[in-house]
C-alpha cells in the first residue's frame, strides 16, 4: 500500500480572511459620531450598533500599509517555503539543492532497539497518586541506535493516570521492537499524522492499538534518533521546514523570546493554609512566578479556599496561581469553591467537576477561568472534532500530557486547536525521568513558538509568557543520569525555566547509571528444534519454536492457521514470554515440519483430519512438558485447539479460539464443503503454489487482510512451503466438511475459552457469538469451572478482519495475558 503523505498546512482559511485591506473608509453624515476600527470584527460591530442606534457617524478604518505588506510578505514566504519542501520530498530530493538539511527526507534504517527498566526515588509520594504512598517511581528508557553509533532515547514510565500499567507497557514494547527493527525510518516529522502514517505502513500496526505512553515513548525516541542523525536541536526537527520559525531574520519574528520555557511549580498543599503559603513563599523565593496548587482532597471547599486566600495573604498577587480539583467535586461544591476565591485572581481553576456539561454550566455560572486536564486526556480517538465542545470562552487554557493524549503529533494538534481558540497551551509531564522532561522542554519550546506564529497571523495580543507543567522536576530524588538537568532561574530573573540547549545538551551526552537499572532488554531469540511424534502409518517431525523461561508452569501452545507457520507468532510470542512459556509449532504439511511414511503403504492410508492432528499435538504436549497447556489457534490452528480442548484431556487448561468454528451443523453443507476443498486441493497440485495462493486470498473473507499495509510480505513467506503434496493433503483432509461437528459438545465444556472474532470478519463474529451462547445454556456448570471463572468469553478486535493476530495484534496480547492470569489465579 502506498504511503499517504502527510497534507501541507501551509495557508489556513481562517489566516486569509482576517487579512485587512488597507483602504480609508469614511461614512460622513451631518451629525457625526467618530469610530476608529482596525479589524473586520471591529468594523462589522460598529456597523451594527450605529444601525441599531440610528446614530450618524464617520467610521474609519485604520490603514496599516508597512504592516499589511510585512504580513502578506510573510504568508507569501511561507507558502512557497513549503510548497518547495513537499515538491523537493514528493519528487525524491530533485530539488535538494534549494532546500536545507533539515527540509530533506533522510532514508534510515533502525539497526539496534533496547530497552532498560528503571528503578528511582522520589522525594515523595505522586500527587496523582490515589492511595499509593510509594516514593518510588518505574518506568522504560528506550534507546534506538541507527549506523555510526547514533542514539536516540524514549521513556515510557505509566502511572496512576494512564489506562497501562507497567506489564501492559512491556508487552507492547516487546512486540514493537520486533516489528520496528530493521525498518526504514522514512517518517517526515512535521507532526501532521506522518508519525501515524509510519506506525500503520512500516510496522503494520493500527497506530490506535499502541497504549499512548508506548507511543509517545516511541515518537520521542524516534524524534531525538532524527535530531541526533541531523546534529540538530529537537525543536528544530519539529520545526521541519517552518520559515517564520527557523528564519529569526523573517519579520522581525519573535525577536524578543529566548530559547527556552517557563516552568510552573507544582505544590500537593496537603498542610495548613498557612504551611502552604509559607511553601508557596519558598517556591517564590527560588524562582517561580507561578504555582499549581492541588485543591479538592480536603474537607470542603471552603478549607481548599482558606489556603488560596492564606497565601495570597501572605506572597500577595505577584505571582500566578492555578488550582487544581481533579474533577473531584460536585458542581454545588465547585460554585462554593469559585465564590469564596472570585476575588483572589486565580489564573485558573484546572477540571473543577468531572462532567462535560457541569464544567460549560462552571465557566457560564463561576466567573472564573477554567483549564482542560483530564477531559483531554478521556478523548479518545481523533481529539480535534470532540475538543469542538470546549470552545467557551472562559475555558482559557489546556493542560496537555503527551504520554497520555498519545505522544507529540496528538499533542501538537490539541495545542494548535487550543491556539486557534485563543486559549493557553500547556505542556505537562508525568512524573518522567530527566530524559522525558529534556524532551518536553523543546517541545514545549516549539509549542510556544507557533504560538507566537498563530497570534501574530491572527494579529491578537497573546497570552504572554506560558509556564508549563514541569514542576515534577522537584520530585526526582535520583535520576537515570548522573547528569543534572538544569532547571533554575535565567540571568535576566523573570521566573523559573529550563533552555532548550540544556535539554539537548543533555540527551545528546546522556549516559545511563547503570546502578538505576533493574533489567535491560535488547533481542531475543527463539529456540528452535525438531520433534518426531508417531501418528498411525507415519511419523510427524514437528518444527517447535520456543520463548520464555523453560520452568514456568504457564505453557501457551499456538496453532497457525492454514498457509502459516510458526513464524506468524514470533511477534506474539516474544510479548508474551516474560509472562509464560511459549512454543509455537508448524502444523503437519507447513513451514519445515516432514511426514514419514513408516511403511510402504499407500500414502492416503494417513490421515489429517482435525481430530487426528489433535491427537498428535497431544502427544507433542506430552514431550514438551508435564504440566497443562493452553492452546492458542487461528482460523485451522482454532479448530483444531477446540478439539484438544473437547477430548476431555488433562493436559489442556483452556484456549484461545480466534476466527474458528465448530464445524457444519448439517450433512447437506458438509459434503458440499468436503467437494469444495477437495476441487482446491487438486487445484494446488495441478496448478502449483503461487497460483492457488493467488486464488486463495482473493476471497471476501480476506477483504481487510488484502487492505494490510504487510499483506504483500504475509504472501511472499506463504510461497515457501515445499512440499506441496502434504499441503494439499491437509487441506483436503482438515476440510471442515470432513470435521464432525462440535456444536452440541459446546454444551459439555468444562475448561474456560476465549472467543476471539475481527470487528469486520461478520460471519465469524456471527458464529463467535453462536459459540458463546451455545457453551453459556449449561450455565450451571459454570461452578465447576477451575477458579470459578466464567467458561466462555468473547471479545471483538477493532480494525481487524478473519487474520486478527496479522491485523490488529495488539490487543489480542493483550487479551491473551489476561486470559492467562485468570486461569492461574488460585
């Protein structure tokens, strides 16, 4: 599938029409009343108000001919600026001699991926924590390596806040790195959905299937291995090819501002008022000029505003205070709140309830200026057309954490929407290490910049100087560095900040304190060999891969469907071995796995029915481990497991059944099956391989498959089978028209199942449905299920057809960790 390249936002509408045509208009009447405008808006209220008012009047609009022509000059400027840059990558740099460094397209490859699970102190409790009293905090350094020993680091560190946990995150690094190594790193990074683009095309995932902590560490890592390629700052890499941002000669663009942002402190105020003001004093006197204060944990609200108005008694009103309620109170207890402090200058008050419709009723009833924090952070999917119900004027700003909106492309748009809104962007960490907060800090630099563009093409006054939300700084007891990240006061003293030349400086020397770091995790290799199992008139040497410590008593057996192998669950398996044993196997007929005849006989003596398959993975099992097994299978591979499943063996615990069946309930539509897949498998012998795969995956039911940005490489690793006679044996012999249908032994399961469907594979859907309803009519017997767990469960993968595992895997993992730990729960 061809790449969609990233759309040029080089020339917006709603910048064109607030252009102002310098031309002198005047309305002269005989008893005049004077108006002087300078903008459309202006000029259209006055209009309107002098016809409402019946008044005479001369309006004059304010000609501005330098500034008119500087603007246009600018826009001009821009537009041919990127046009150049998206002319010179569309056309594969035949134009690279015009552009600079950074307005090229670099081709990379990822040659080496790691990760390093860290362990630091804080100095103490998070305040987002709800009863974790721990002053530890953990988390992921991700380091990519490309040629000539150039690095880029990530983090990815979970907490309360984020629907992940640590185990969630490990999973899905895991899987990642096996998909991402070795790939070309072909991503433009103008955060405007390239970064997405990439995810979907080069590693074949649903960018929204990756947890946002997971992707915004990987974005990072990405963004610093570019920046590290380029020899160039971070912002500068997200700059891309920005002329008004990189060119400081350009309109006398932003000559005031120096390279770096302001920091806002962050203060849990669990004291009394006046210990909390007595802090608040401390924090001013280091440097900060504002300070988040946590509200909404005490009594009443009437004790949170005892504390604003002690320290405002007590450091007075110059500095900026925001509160912060969490969404924890009532709307009643908010308005209490709001009246007792209206008069005390709060820059705001950050998700003062928790529902949508109380915060609009908050912003029209308080009189206080309100921020977005949380309600951000709940929007899922595509956030630009939900953010549309928080346009209210008195929402003046939005807290942005870009490990939990998604990374710096989400964040970049949220914060461009916000600047659109004339609200106040703010850039917000989550308790990272140094590595983290080094990275926010040019981001948050580059956010701050196009700002400054938006109101200069918008020609309104901005907000001024924005502190972002960096004050978990002061947490960090250790680090993962024995470097210092510099946070502190610039020599002109206008408030606590960090430089974006620091923040390079750091990354760009870091070097990790191997003492901070519990495990580190590079590439594992699967352990691959051969075993002979004896089946009736031959023997089966099966091609085992295997992952995952040889002693856990959780032993996961995956099944591939037909044309697959073992290999399809490389990925799978490398996510799930800290959790379990797992061994994948080529099924008879696929990938390196033989048959041998034993004796001279006629070789359709062998039988490869579904049940006798079953029968020999028992036996494999049996060699394998003394314990039980569950069975993970797809389309073939799930029939197959819920066979083992239904022999009543003790071997096997539970399994995972994705796009399978039971079988046909009527004999009419078995023996038409049975001709069916006979006429297939002649078809293969007399045709060969590649054209019976050619006919093969262009049925309905690959429809979505086909669509997969990976299909063309799934295609090429099903051309290897070598032996086609065994394929074609198989797939005449494992019809399901020759399978005795299972669906009235639904009825006398006893070991727990997970039913898995694609969203968009209907008639597997359909029948997954059918199994779940069919396995729940005995329901009680669902006491007798080990650990009581309910027998049958199903779920849904979104953006996923028949090859789930193929089209959306994530969240299959995902599902089948969770499987797992409820069957060992004791």
């Amino acid at each position: 599938m061809r790449m969609q390249e990233p759309k040029p936002e080089y020339l917006c509408p709603t910048f064109a029409h607030l252009c102002i045509v310098g031309i002198i208009t005047k309305v002269i009447h005989l008893r005049v009343k004077h108006f002087l405008v300078q903008t459309k808006a202006e000029l259209h209220d006055t209009l309107v108000k002098t016809h409402a008012e019946h008044l005479d009047c001369v309006v004059e609009v304010e000609n501005q001919i330098d500034e008119n022509a500087n603007f246009h000059r600018t826009i001009s400027m821009f537009v041919d600026n990127t046009a150049t840059h998206y002319l010179d990558y569309l056309l594969g740099g035949l134009y690279s001699s015009t552009t600079s460094d950074l307005d090229r397209t670099y081709n990379t490859k990822i040659h080496a991926i790691e990760y390093m699970l860290y362990r630091i102190q804080l100095s103490a409790p998070r305040t987002s924590g709800i009863s974790d009293s721990s002053c530890f905090h953990e988390g992921f350094i991700l380091k990519l390596r490309m040629d000539d020993n150039i690095v880029g680091f990530g983090e990815v560190a979970p907490i309360e806040i984020h629907q992940e946990d640590i185990i969630d995150v490990e999973e899905q690094l895991r899987f990642l790195f096996h998909r991402v190594k070795d790939c070309e790193l072909d991503v433009v990074p103008l955060l405007r959905g390239s970064f997405s683009n990439w995810i979907w095309t080069s590693i074949g995932i649903p960018p929204s299937s990756i947890f946002p902590c997971v992707k915004c560490g990987l974005e990072m890592a990405i963004l610093n291995l570019l920046a590290s390629q380029r020899k160039c700052r971070l912002s500068e890499i997200l700059t891309g090819s920005n002329p008004l941002v990189r060119d400081q000669s350009l309109v006398e663009y932003n000559q005031n501002s120096s390279a770096g942002i302001h920091i806002c402190a962050l203060l849990d105020s669990d004291g009394t008022p006046m210990e909390v003001a007595l802090a608040v004093t401390k924090l001013v006197d280091e440097g900060f000029t504002t300070v988040k204060l946590k509200v909404g944990r005490r009594a009443s609200p009437a004790e949170d505003a005892a504390v604003i108005q002690k320290t405002r008694e007590v450091v007075g009103y110059k500095i900026n205070i925001r509160a912060d309620a969490n969404g924890k109170w009532t709307y009643k207890q908010a308005i209490e709140f709001g009246s007792r402090v209206k008069s005390l200058c709060l820059q705001y008050i950050e998700e003062p309830v928790s529902s949508v419709h109380d915060l609009i009723k908050f912003c029209e009833n308080s009189g206080l200026p309100v921020a977005l924090d949380e309600s951000i952070d709940n929007l899922k999917g595509d956030p630009i057309q939900k953010l549309h119900q928080f346009v209210h004027p008195g929402i003046v700003a939005v807290v942005i954490k870009p490990s939990v909106v998604g990374g710096f492309e989400n964040a970049a748009h949220i914060a461009k929407w916000a600047h659109m809104h004339d609200k106040m962007a703010i850039i917000s960490s989550a308790y990272e290490s140094s590595v983290g907060l080094a990275t926010y800090i040019q981001f948050a630099y580059y956010v701050d910049r196009q700002h400054d563009l938006i109101s200069r093409l918008k020609r309104y006054d901005s907000w001024g100087t924005v502190a972002h939300g960096f004050g978990t700084y002061q947490w960090l007891t250790e680090d993962v560095s024995e470097q210092k990240l510099q946070i502190l006061v610039p020599p002109l003293g206008d408030g606590m900040g960090a430089s974006v030349e620091d923040a390079h400086g750091y990354l760009h020397h870091l070097n990790i304190n191997d003492e901070k770091i519990e495990k580190t995790y590079s590439e594992e290799k699967l352990n691959s060999y051969a075993i002979e199992v004896d089946g009736n008139h031959f023997s089966y040497v099966v091609k085992v891969q295997e992952a995952g410590d040889c002693t856990n008593d959780k032993v996961v057996l995956f099944l591939h469907g037909f044309l697959g192998t073992s290999e399809d669950w490389t990925p799978m398996m490398k996510a799930l071995s800290p959790s379990a044993r797992v061994i994948a196997v080529d099924l008879p007929g696929h990938g390196e796995s033989q048959i041998l005849q034993r004796d001279d006989g006629n070789f359709n003596q062998i039988s490869l029915t579904i049940q006798s398959v079953a029968d020999l993975l028992l036996k494999l099992i049996c060699d394998i481990t003394d314990g039980e097994v569950v069975v993970v299978g797809y389309s073939m591979g799930a029939r197959i497991a819920l066979q083992m499943i239904l022999n009543e063996n003790h071997k096997i615990s539970g399994a995972v059944l994705i796009s399978g069946s039971p079988g046909l309930r009527h004999e009419a539509s078995r023996r038409r099956r049975t001709a069916i897949d006979k006429s297939r498998a002649q078809f293969l012998l007399t045709y060969g391989l590649e054209c019976f795969i050619k006919t093969w995956y262009s049925g309905k039911m690959w429809t979505s498959l086909r669509e997969h940005p990976q299909f063309d490489s799934l295609v090429r690793t099903r051309r290897k089978h070598s032996n086609i006679t065994d394929l074609s044996k198989v797939l005449a012999d494992s019809s399901i028209g020759r399978q005795k249908s299972l669906w009235e032994d639904l009825k006398h399961l006893e070991k727990p199942v997970l039913i898995v469907a694609g969203e968009k594979d209907v008639k597997f859907k359909e029948i997954a449905e059918r199994m779940c309803s069919e396995t729940r009519e005995n329901g009680e017997r669902e006491a007798d299920c080990r650990s009581n767990q309910e027998l049958c469960e199903m779920i849904v993968v979104p953006e996923s057809g028949h090859a789930v595992h193929v089209e959306n895997p994530l969240p299959l993992v995902r599902a089948v960790r969770k499987f797992l730990v409820r069957l060992h729960q004791p």
